[in-house]
C-alpha cells in the first residue's frame, strides 16, 4: 500500500554570466589588446533522496526554486564565479515527473541517490577568445546561456509501516479516523470500506507513521471471498500488522475468538510469511462493556494469544494515544535496524 503526498513546483536554473570586452589599458602599453573574461556558469538544480524526510510538505509553502546566476567577466582576463547549485532534498520514494510532458524523470529509490533537475547556463566568451592575427582588436563577446526551467511534479511513494486487518465493522475505519487526518467512510454495515485508506499519524513535531486501512476481510478471502483479498498483497510490505477485533458484537450470536481465528488463518493461506509478520492484538469498543478488563482477559484467554495485547475505543478515543506511541517505538525501532543493515552492507535492506 502506498501513501501519496505530491507538489508541483518551478525550478530555475542559474543563468550563465556575460562575457566582456576589455581592453588592456597600462601605462606605457597603451594598445595592450584584450582581456575581457568569461562569465560564470550558472548553478544547477539537483534533487537528493534522503531517509530522514518523510513527507513533501516543505514543496507545498515554496513553490519556486531558484539557483545563483553566473558572474559575468571582468577585464585584467578575470572569469567570472559560477554560481552555486541548489540542491532539494526530498523523502526517499519521491516519483519526479515532468509537469507539462507527464514523463516519469527520476524514480529516487534509494538513499543518497541524485538527479539533475534543471542545469545552469553556460557563461558566455569574452573577447579574448575572439583575437586573431586579422583581428587584434575584438569588440566581440557573448551573453551568458539561460538555465533550464522546468515545472515538475513531485509524487512521494510511501509503503505503509502498519496495516489493519479484521473483520468488516471491526472499527479499522474508526481507528484510522482517530488518529490521523484520514477520513474514511464509517457505517454500521459491512464493507464500508471498499478501497484501501492511508493515513499519517503524528505522535511527534518529527515522528510519524502511515498507517494503511484495508477493505473486511471475511472468511474465504484467501480464495476470493469478500472483498479484502485483493488487497491482503499490499500488507506484504508494512513493519507490523494490527488485528482489531470486536469485542462487543451487536450480534450475540458472533464468536470474537471464532472470527479471530478466522483471519488468522486467511493470512496463513494468502502467504505465510505475512502470516509470520509481527502482530499485535487490539481488542475494539471496550466503552460498550460494562467489565472490560475482565471480557479482556477472558477473550485472550480463549483465542491463546500470548503477544501485545491492547484494549481500545477507536471511537471514544480510549487507548489509542497510547498504542499509537508502542507503534511508534516499534516503527523507530526497525528503521534503526534497517538502516543499520544498510551502512553495513552499503545496500538497502530487504
């Protein structure tokens, strides 16, 4: 499952700067010929994929990026200073097309990776370069090339760092509600959700995580039932899975432990190593339970979980700061491990 954050920005390359015709003027070599120097180069535009950004909000204020122009030259034969590039760094995963063409430039996949977004302008020739035994006396120079400029869009490719899973009006739509800025559709009817829904919680001024809120699964869906399973495969990519279960049914007649079950097993025949993920248990609408605690521990009891356990209301927003801040642990967690693997082996990890 991916999140997408895009913007659409302007970039400028720097012009390049003037050549000029000088002439040498001493004294005592009144007709010293000339030594009008180049202009500078004009800075470039480059874009840096770095894993310390996560999101594209900083293009969404500043639209508009421009590098240094070239210096223009000088007499005594001075060029002129190139000017500096501007480098854009951006969340590793950013997708950055060509605004008015539609084509796909750069694909920055991995860390440290670099891209020319727009190149700066050639500095134009001062007139030495225009001496010749016929012509001593060069007034000619040229201006400084223009530096690209493009429109480009940026779309940033997120894969989710936690899935839901459960059965419909398990309350994943709720809990993405909750604690993101996600707004899904929330019915009491099954398959309220009939698409996937991301969402970026934000426990932190600079933490965050993107969750991702797949459609109900039922029993079947490894061979097709319902409509979840045709989105089990975006799950195969997140650092953990969340498995809400109600546990308080309207119906009296459901089993929560059955149906956990129930999912548990559709992941096992999807793919087992989704199945091996790591999971944790969030027992959903403790608020509709006069005794919570104790249909809790009854509840784990009888399915035989023996991982995190946590009793929420994704409605009444009990213990959700809570998991939300273990997920986040977590999530930092296994970047840290991550990105450790990836110094080690100069590679990104699996």
């Amino acid at each position: 499952m991916k999140f997408i954050d895009e913007a659409t920005i302007k970039v400028y390359a720097g012009d390049g700067g003037n050549g000029v015709a000088t002439f040498r003027r001493e004294k005592y070599e009144p007709m010293g010929g000339p030594n009008g120097g180049d202009g500078g180069r004009g800075g470039s535009i480059y874009a840096v994929a770095d894993r310390n950004i996560n999101t594209l909000v900083d293009y969404r204020y500043t639209r508009t990026f421009r590098a240094q122009r070239g210096e223009n030259g000088r007499g005594s034969d001075q060029y002129g200073a190139g000017g500096e590039d501007l480098i854009l760094r951006v969340p590793v995963g950013t997708v950055i097309s060509n605004k008015a063409t539609e084509q796909v430039l750069i694909d920055l996949a991995e860390h440290g990776q670099q891209a020319l977004l727009a190149k700066g302008g050639n500095g134009g020739l001062g007139n030495i370069h225009f001496k010749s035994s016929v012509n001593r006396s060069p007034r000619q120079c040229t201006k400084g090339e223009p530096g690209e400029e493009f429109e480009l869009y940026f779309e940033l490719k997120v894969l989710a760092d936690v899935g839901l899973l459960g059965m419909p009006n398990a309350g994943k739509s709720t809990f993405i509600r909750s604690v993101s800025a996600a707004k899904p559709k929330v019915a009491d009817y099954p398959f309220t959700t009939l698409h996937p829904n991301l969402g970026v919680v934000r426990v932190d001024t600079n933490r965050s995580f993107v969750i991702a809120d797949i459609p109900g699964l039922i029993e079947g869906a490894a061979e097709g039932a319902g409509l979840g399973h045709q989105f089990l495969r975006h799950l195969a990519r997140t650092r953990l899975l969340l498995h809400l279960v109600d546990i308080a049914p309207f119906d009296e007649a459901v089993d929560p432990v059955k149906e956990a079950r129930a999912i548990v097993e559709e992941l096992r025949k999807y793919d087992e190593a989704l199945y091996q993920k790591p999971r944790w248990l969030v027992l959903n609408k403790v608020d509709m339970l006069s005794d919570s605690a104790e249909v809790v521990a009854a509840f784990v009891r009888d399915y035989g979980w023996e991982g995190r356990v946590f009793a929420i209301s994704a409605l009444a927003g009990i213990g959700c700061k809570e998991l939300t801040y273990a997920i986040m642990e977590h999530i930092e967690s296994v970047r840290a491990g991550e990105h450790a693997q990836e110094d080690q082996d100069g590679l990104p990890a699996a």
